[in-house]
C-alpha cells in the first residue's frame, strides 16, 4: 500500500491523532483579487484563529505584508495586524513544492516542514489547555 506523502509528513512528526481539515475555496470563481480579499477577510474575522498556517508564498506575503520568499519566513512564528485582526502567523512549504522534494534526510524541505509542524504542535498546547 502507497501511503500519500503527507500523511509520510504527519507520521515522521508522530501525531497518534490524525485531525483532516478540508481545504475550501469559496471565491474560486471570483475573479476580482479585491473580492477575494474581501472574504479571506470576512473569514479571517468570523473564525479569528489563535495561529493561521499561511501555506506558500502567495498567502505568505500577503498576510505578512511582505516581498521575502517563504523559505526565508518559514521556520518561526510571525505576529501581525491584517486588517485590524491581530494574527499569529506560521508559513510553511506549500504541499506541491514538498511532492517534488520528497526527502527527509536532514536540511531538506520534508525535514524542515516536519520540525515546523513539530514546533506548531508546540505552540497549540500552550494556546489551547487540552488539545
């Protein structure tokens, strides 16, 4: 049996609890970048998440107000005002770039995404008493 490459990811973490949270594109057919931002916006504010996961540069920059690439934001916890929502934000590898660079071995992608998602763990049960 092939086990998908992220699940590889959360087993080498060693997460005993598998959580799935499925990825919902609400404005894919919007296709005013201004509208987009406004329902990212309106979620950003409905849910106002203790740590958003910015996946990949474009969300990365645009939640960090920034131009640096990811993999110089990756690897800590950035804080922000989006929008006037205070925000912890964590940049992470996007999957499609973790699917061409399949390794573990020490330095590579997958074994800087497993310490982040280690790190991320961390951080959750220190913010959320029971998790």
């Amino acid at each position: 049996m092939r086990i998908p490459f992220p699940l590889k990811v959360l087993a080498v973490v060693g997460l005993g609890l598998l959580l799935m949270i499925p990825l919902v594109m609400t404005f894919g057919l919007i296709e005013s970048r201004n509208a987009r931002q406004m329902e990212t916006e309106a979620q950003v504010a409905r849910l106002r998440p203790r740590l958003l996961l910015s996946v990949g540069n474009v969300p990365t920059r645009a939640f960090l107000s920034t131009r640096e690439g990811i993999s110089t934001l990756r690897g800590r916890f950035h804080t922000c005002l989006w929008e006037g929502i205070p925000l912890t934000v964590r940049p992470l590898f996007h999957p499609s770039y973790l699917l061409r660079n399949r390794s573990f071995a020490e330095g590579t992608p997958g074994h800087k995404t497993v310490q982040d998602i280690r790190e991320i763990l961390r951080f959750l049960l220190q913010a959320i008493p029971g998790f």
